[in-house]
C-alpha cells in the first residue's frame, strides 16, 4: 500500500493510490503546519483573513506541483495538461485540498504513456 511512493511514474492500482492519497495528505498538513508557523512568527499582527490566502496559496503550489510531476513522469498528453491541470485548481478552491489530492491520487492510477509507446513500437518491430 505504501511501496513506490516517491515512484511518480509508476502506475497504481487502487490500495497503492489510497495509500498515496493518504500520505500526500499528511505531507500536506506538516508542511501547512510549518510553514503557516513559519509565517505567524514573521509576521505576528497578521489576521485570520490574510491566514487563510496564505493557506491557499500553499495548498494551490503543492497541488500544482505534485500534479506536474505526475504528468510529466508519466509523460502524458501535453493538450490535456492545461484542462486537468484548471480541473485541480478549480477543485481546490471549490471543494478545497482534500478533493484535489483525491483527483490527484486517481492520476497516479493511469497509465505510463511512455510504457506505451514502448510496448506499441516493439510491436510495430516486431512486424517487419
């Protein structure tokens, strides 16, 4: 469940993605954590409101990196990049990072298109 997590290529089946799911989740709430203590102890005057736009822009950044990552690991179509990618920022601000990483976590259970293409060009080989 939790082998290969650091594996962003690799293609998961549903207990692995889970458990992808779980763990970035975690890294996400320790990293808001620190850096969100970080950021009160720089600036102590700051209000909740301006908290809560830091918190945001945190959670936009880590989910945007993590789903890059993946995408380019995977090395997936790069004209479905921009929808998915406004699908993940949009969920994020809409339903907040719990969903995204969920959405994000189903990425991580596609296929590897380089494997792909591999595969289909030692059948064409193969052929001839």
């Amino acid at each position: 469940m939790f082998k290969n997590l650091t594996d962003f290529g690799m293609e998961r089946n549903l207990k692995e993605a889970i458990g992808f799911y779980i763990v970035s989740l975690l890294l996400f709430i320790l990293i808001g954590i620190l850096l969100g203590r970080i950021f009160v102890r720089i600036n102590p005057c700051i209000s909740d409101e301006g908290i809560d736009i830091f918190l945001i822009v945190i959670t936009v950044v880590y989910c945007i990196t993590l789903y890059s990552i993946i995408h380019f690991k995977k090395q997936m179509d790069s004209s479905e990049y921009i929808k998915t990618l406004a699908t993940v920022v949009g969920l994020i601000f809409i339903l907040g990072e719990i969903f995204s990483l969920l959405f994000i976590a189903i990425l991580t259970m596609a296929k590897n298109e380089s494997e792909t293409r591999d595969d289909e060009e030692k059948i064409d080989v193969e052929r001839y």
